[in-house]
C-alpha cells in the first residue's frame, strides 16, 4: 500500500468519522508517523502525516461538510447536504476530494457522520478536477461497500486494507490514462454562440466593463478567444462569431472549436422571431457535435436583448414562451437554464455569467450551504456573496425570514419550497441592489448601511488573502448586524480556501 501511495498522485486515504470525541481518523493509508518524523517531512518537501495531522484534517473535513453540531439535522433532508467537495489544506500543502457520507451501524439508530478523503499533493489537485465525475462514483460505490463491512462495528484497519487498495488500484488506473493529463493550472474553455448579430460579443465586453467599445460594434468574424485569469482559474473565452460561413466552419471543424468546451452560452436574439428556426437549427448541430465527443457540457440559455422597456411586451413574452418550449422539447432530460439579459442591465448578465461559472465550482453547493447556514442562524432573508468582479459566488433566499412586502413581487406565494431560482423572481431588485453595489465598492469602506422602503441592506467587504469579497444583506431591522458581525469570522474561516479555489 505504502509504495502503491509513493509512486502515484495520491499521497493518501483517509476515512473519518465523528464519535464521542469529535471527529476522528479511523483508517488512515500510509500509516500514521511519528510527529518528529511528520515535522521533519515537512523540511523535506514531502507528505508524511502523523495521527494529529490525520486527526485535524479529519476535523476540518466533517466540520466544513457537516457544520459542528448539524449533521443529523442534514441527514433529515440528504437532498440539502453537499456530497462531496474539493478541500485545500494548506498546512500539509495538500487538496482532497472529500465525500460525506453517513454510516448506519446495526448497534446504534442515529446514523454516524462520516467522510471519506482522498489526498493529494495539492499541486497536483488538477488531477481531481479533471477526473471528478469518475472518482465521485467510484467512491459513492466503495463507500457502499465499506457500509456493509463496517456494519457491525468498525474492524482493524489490517483487516479494511484490502478494501482500501483495490480502491487505490482503480484510481491509479485513472491516472495512468493518457487523456486524464495532470497540468498545474486549471484551464477552462467557455465558448459562446448563437447566430450573428444575437449579441454575444456585447456581452463579453459588458462582463469585461468595457462599455465604450459597445458602441459601433461589428460583426465578429470567425473566432474571438480572450483568456481572464479568475477564481484561481484560466478562463478561455471563445466568441465565435456567428456569420453563416463561419458557423459552418465551426461544425466541419468541431476537433478545434468545440472540443473540450467545459460551459455553452448559447445565444438567442428574443426580438428576432424570423430567426428563430435557424438559431435552433444551429444549437441542435452543435449538440450533436458535442454529444460526439462524449461530453456532458452544461448549456446557459442566453434570451439576448431582453431590455427592459420591452421585456414586457405581449409580443416579446410570446417569443419567450415560444422558443422556452422549443428548447424543453430538444434538452429533454433536463429543464433548460435561461436567463434573459440585457446589456442595458449589467447585473442580467452577470448573474446569467456566474450562474454558469458556478456550473465549473465543485464547491458551490458547500459554500452555499454554509452561507445559508449564516443566514438563518442570523435570521436575515437573502445575501449574496460577490467577488470583486461582481460574480455571485453564493446565494441565499427565503420567503420565510422575508418580512417586507417591497420586495415580493404581486401574486408571489410566500413558499420556501418551491423556489428554484431566486434571480428569476427578484430580478428588478438584484438590478437595483446590483447598483448600490457598484457605489459600494467605489467607497472603499467595509462596511455600509443602505435603506430602501422598510428594509435595510448591509454591505461587507471581506478581505481572503489578497482578494476582496462583498457579502450583501437584505434584512427588515438593522440591529441584525450584530449578529452578522458576531458569526463573519466563522463564515470567513469556512469559506475562505474554498472561495479562493472557486474552480481550481
Ligand atoms: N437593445 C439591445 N441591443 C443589443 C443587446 N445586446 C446586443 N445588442 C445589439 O445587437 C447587435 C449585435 O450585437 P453583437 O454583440 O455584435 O452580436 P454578436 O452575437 O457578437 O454577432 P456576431 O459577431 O455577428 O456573431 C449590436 O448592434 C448590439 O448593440 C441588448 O441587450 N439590447
Ligand atoms: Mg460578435
């Protein structure tokens, strides 16, 4: 086991479970050593934990996965839980993919939180990234089988190493295969199309800030790849130009322009219905493109041009509903992701741009439970967190602790439960907060206090490492940011490695 470990990307495994002392490591591969020798490791350059090493990482695995005393209040609503997630550990300089998991003992009737982690070097963390939905099952499925070992009570770890190195085996399996490459940076290829003229280039540069340039635009001919370094990310953005000749060369030569393609922004003119047959024409070739490359790329639907004095307009919804229904009938596994932008509306199209970059994030779904865990405990009704460049990172909503009537809009049931997508009903007022925030940042404070109707919202500014986040409040009193102020430094200590390694 310990040569299978030396010789490959895994520096090791470790399974953790919570008992009556908090979280433990149960079995952990390569064996624990001394603490000297850890110590001296570390001057080494090389990865050698001891049992306190195993035992902190085990720690901050469960009580990042299942928050101190909430596990079994996750486990009553499994749907809520984030199964898994990419954990930095810098102190060890390494990353796991970390899978949370509860293990039902025939002894006992409260389920057991536990986790399961495999290592890396954490330079080597791409390997995780590239092959995630590969590891993902094969853990969910060593994790069964470990459920049916265990099921009377823990074994000897000498007894479990079998079980732990066919599972070793089979991700050095996946290593070894060429197109399973381990590069240092992670490199992500987003790539926006649509028919000419439907708007892709304006919002690129309105993502950009680089309004001046909306003015006097021209078509883009063939493809347009500018790269932004975000999130702990390359990120390589394919305009490709929508001219007929162009689209066609696009198709023929799929191997250049499509392959890889981790994010779709597919792009419809919503004014254009004389178009609209043609546009779907090109999406299905497209699909069919990808479909051949075995790729499950996720697709944002970009209903362009969507201004607001016409997004209204009988004529507009109909050209909505029409083409909403199309797209149903051609994604039909799953509900198609929409979103109607203006370049009139920068705040429409960041949040159509982060809702798709959160797609790339393996940790969105930790970062948002954690928030939303901050909010109810806070007992405010929606924050978001914001990075610089003003994409949402995390969201949370909820009718419930929404007291002022301002913001819900005539007609809206208060029902938590039925909530998808909290953009989609609050849209004017993420524009209209979306613009103070704007003006909060030019402030440059940390904190600041707005008021609109009967409801306060509170800015922070929070400072990870080099980089500043915005966390915005919308609360009905102000004397809750006490508690706000009081529960930030745990928030920023759950969230902070996590943000900073958004998809990286
Ligand atoms: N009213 C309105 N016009 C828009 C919007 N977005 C883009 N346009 C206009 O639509 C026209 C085409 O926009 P582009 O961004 O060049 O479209 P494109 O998809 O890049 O076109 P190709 O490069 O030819 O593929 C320009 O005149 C834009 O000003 C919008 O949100 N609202
Ligand atoms: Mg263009």
């Amino acid at each position: 086991m310990e040569d299978l470990i030396e010789n490959s990307v895994i520096e090791g495994l470790l399974f953790s479970a919570f008992d009556k002392f908090g979280p433990q490591p149960i079995y952990m591969f390569p064996k624990e050593v001394s603490e000297e020798e850890a110590e001296q490791s570390k001057l080494e350059n090389v990865v050698k934990l001891s049992y306190r090493d195993y035992t902190q990482i085990s720690i901050k695995n469960l009580s990042m996965m299942a928050g101190d005393q909430e596990y079994i209040e996750l486990h009553k609503d499994p749907d809520k839980a984030p199964y898994f997630a990419i954990l930095p550990f810098p102190d060890f300089n390494l990353t796991s993919l970390t899978i949370f998991h509860f293990i039902r003992f025939k002894t006992s009737k409260e389920p057991t939180a536990a986790s399961f982690s495999i290592l890396v070097d954490r330079n080597r963390r791409s390997f995780l990234y590239n092959n995630l939905t590969q590891l993902k099952s094969l853990v969910f499925n060593f994790l069964l089988k470990l459920d049916l070992e265990i099921s009377n009570g823990y074994k000897s770890p000498e007894m479990m190493e079998p079980f732990f190195k066919d599972l070793l085996l089979k991700l050095i399996e996946i290593e070894k295969k060429p197109y399973a490459p381990i590069t240092h940076a992670t490199r992500i290829k987003v790539v926006f199309a649509g028919l000419d003229d439907s708007g892709k280039t304006s919002f690129l540069l309105s993502i950009d800030r680089k309004y001046s340039k909306l003015i006097g635009l021209k078509p883009t001919i063939g493809a347009n790849v500018t790269s932004i370094q975000a999130l702990g990310a390359s990120i390589f953005l394919w305009d490709l130009g929508g001219q007929i000749a162009s689209r066609q060369k696009y198709l023929t030569k799929s191997q250049i322009y499509l392959y890889e393609t981790d994010l779709l922004f597919y792009f419809i003119d919503i004014k254009n219905k004389a178009r609209f047959e043609e546009s779907i024409e090109y999406f299905q070739k497209i699909m069919v493109a990808l479909k051949e490359f075995k790729m499950n790329t996720p697709i944002i639907f970009i209903f362009s041009k969507g201004d607001k004095d016409i997004v209204n307009n009988q004529e507009i919804k109909e050209n909505i509903q029409y083409i909403k229904a199309k797209l149903i009938e051609i994604v039909s596994s799953k509900k198609p992701e929409i979103f109607i932008t203006s370049i009139f509306s920068i705040f429409s199209i960041l949040q159509a741009f982060s809702s798709g970059i959160s797609k790339l994030s393996p940790n969105r779904k930790l970062i948002n439970l954690i928030l939303q865990r901050f909010s109810n405990r806070a007992d405010i009704s929606l924050s978001l967190l914001l990075n610089n460049e003003g994409l949402v990172l995390a969201d949370f909503f909820s009718w419930k602790a929404l007291k002022s009537s301002e913001i819900r809009p005539p007609g809206e049931e208060a029902d938590d439960g039925k909530l998808r997508n909290i953009f989609e009903i609050t849209a004017p007022q993420f524009t209209m907060l979306y613009k103070i925030f704007s003006e909060f940042r030019a402030l440059k404070q940390d904190e600041s206090i707005f008021k609109i109707a009967d409801s306060v919202i509170l800015f922070k500014k929070i400072r990870i490492a080099d980089y500043d986040f915005f966390v915005l409040f919308l609360m009905d009193d102000e004397i809750k940011k006490d508690r706000i102020n009081e529960l930030m430094p745990d928030f920023m200590y759950r969230t902070g490695d996590l943000l900073l390694r958004y998809i990286s």
